[in-house]
C-alpha cells in the first residue's frame, strides 16, 4: 500500500474504504512501467471489463464512453522512495474528486427533500438549429451547443437556475449564470415554454471526449455564492455567505463530506442530462 493512502479517514468524508470490492466504487490499481511503479484510481466495472475493445467509441483516456463515471485518474508514478508521500498525496486528492462525483451523481438521482412541483428542465440546442439535441446523440469536436430551459407545460413559479458541469474527467464547473447575472425564471422577457438561457456562454465540444454530465439546479431562494459548487477552490473560496439548509448541503456535496442532518426545504429541484462527445476524426 502506498503510505498516505491508507491513512484514517474521517467519519464526515465522503471517501471511504470499502470492506470488499464488491461494496467498493474505485479501486486502488498498479502498474510496472521502465521507470518504476504507477498507481491509479480504477472504476471496478471498468477494471473488471478489461482493455476497451477496438470497435468501443473514441474517448480520452480516463474518460468513459458510456459512462458518467470517469474510468480512472491518471497514473501516479513512484519511482523512488523520495516520491512516495507526495504520490500519497495525489492519490488522495483523486479520490476526494472522485467521491465528489459520485455525490453529486447521488444526489441528483435521489435528491433530499426536492419539490416535486413541474418547472423547466434543461436542453441542449445546437448552435443552427432551434430543436433540442436528442437524448444520447454524440457530438463531436467543433459543435457548438447552447443551453434553453424547456417545458411541455406553462410554468408559474419563479425559480433561481444553475448549471454545473462534471466533464468525463470528474472536473466540476459552473456554467451559469455568469457573474450572478438575472437567472431567475420565468420572468416578463422569458416566460415561454422554450427559450435560451440569456447570458449563457456557447459550449464548444472540445478535448476531453467522453461523457460529460450537465446538472441544473433550480431554488426558490437565490444562492449566496453559486461558485462554491465547483469542485476546485471550494476550500480555499471558503463557504462565503452560504447559510440556508440547501446550501449547506449543495457546498458539502461540493466539499466531499457527508453527513448533513439538517432539515432542508422543498423549494428546489435538481436534474441531470449527459452529453457525449467525440474527437472531429469519429465517424458521424
């Protein structure tokens, strides 16, 4: 074992270790290459599978083609006994993101508390064209897609809307708003049943390819600070402003850590929807 992986583990961490791979998301793998040992983080379905066969659709490397999980982290090489309490160190980093994936993946397919009052959901346009992408079309390199609330049906309550993405590589960004920009709908200028999100910047399918996953959260409550979702920074962000039940548990499944037993209200909602992408060279 790779001294500082094993290291006890607080009760309010979102990583765990599993008592058996059964129970286990990620599995702790190695590797010999010409310059030593290498280890990374492996999804067990992935590990269990084997190599890709040739026909599998193109991706990046630690990307999934199929699923939202990304397959591995990257190698972390121990090539000396120098390197290895900073290779701990990595390598616990990468399962911190990891479990920040997975709580928002669970979060979202069983959201605590949500309302489960009808309100938009969000889509995808491609940048010509005024009908929604379809469910599980790839996109390949070079599309450009904008995002659009979308309804069969007319919309009342006004809610607050973001838009987070965990690209194929477990990286979690906030897409909008940008700059804290009027993102309440409907409003007087958007109160249709489809329309794009004003402000939104263009999504431009770009490196790395694989299957990313776009969550909207939509609260009847602005939020304080919408950036402390993102999975990088949080901790040195700090949690400015974030103060009400549903931000406490939004910045924690953000912050890795687990454990919230607060009431949280039923005035917001949250769904997912993943885009899968490819390199330009992919066949259309």
């Amino acid at each position: 074992m790779i001294p500082g992986v094993g290291r006890p583990i607080g009760s309010d961490s979102a990583v765990q270790l599993a008592s058996n791979m059964s129970l286990a998301h990620y599995a702790l793998t190695g590797v010999l290459t010409a310059d030593g040992p290498a280890y990374a983080w492996y999804h067990k379905s992935e590990l269990a599978a084997g190599p890709p066969s040739p026909n599998a659709p193109p991706h990046s490397p630690g990307c999934s083609a199929t699923s939202q999980y990304p397959v591995r982290t990257d190698w972390v090489p121990v090539g000396s006994a120098s390197a290895i309490d900073a290779a701990g160190t990595k390598l616990n980093h990468y399962s911190s993101l990891l479990a920040k994936v997975h709580g928002w993946l669970e979060l979202a397919n069983s959201p605590a508390d949500a309302s489960t009052d009808e309100f938009y959901t969000l889509a995808l346009l491609p940048s010509n064209a005024t009908s929604p992408l379809p469910a599980n079309q790839t996109t390949h390199q070079g599309d450009q897609l904008v995002m659009a609330l979308h309804s069969d049906d007319r919309i009342v309550d006004h809610r607050w809307v973001y838009v987070l993405d965990i690209d194929c590589h477990g990286q979690g960004t906030v897409l909008y708003p940008r700059d804290n920009s009027e993102n309440q709908f409907p409003n007087d200028a958007d109160n249709g049943r489809q329309f794009v999100l004003p402000g939104a910047p263009v999504l431009h399918i770009s490196p790395p390819f694989g299957v990313d996953t776009l969550i909207m959260l939509s609260t009847e409550q602005p939020l304080a600070d919408p950036y402390v979702l993102n999975f990088e920074g949080v901790a040195t962000r700090g949690s400015r402003g974030v103060s009400s039940p549903l931000e406490k548990l939004l910045n924690q499944t953000s912050g890795g850590t687990r454990g919230f037993s607060g009431e949280v209200p039923t005035n917001w909602g949250i769904g997912l929807m993943t885009v899968h992408s490819a390199p330009q060279s992919a066949t259309k």
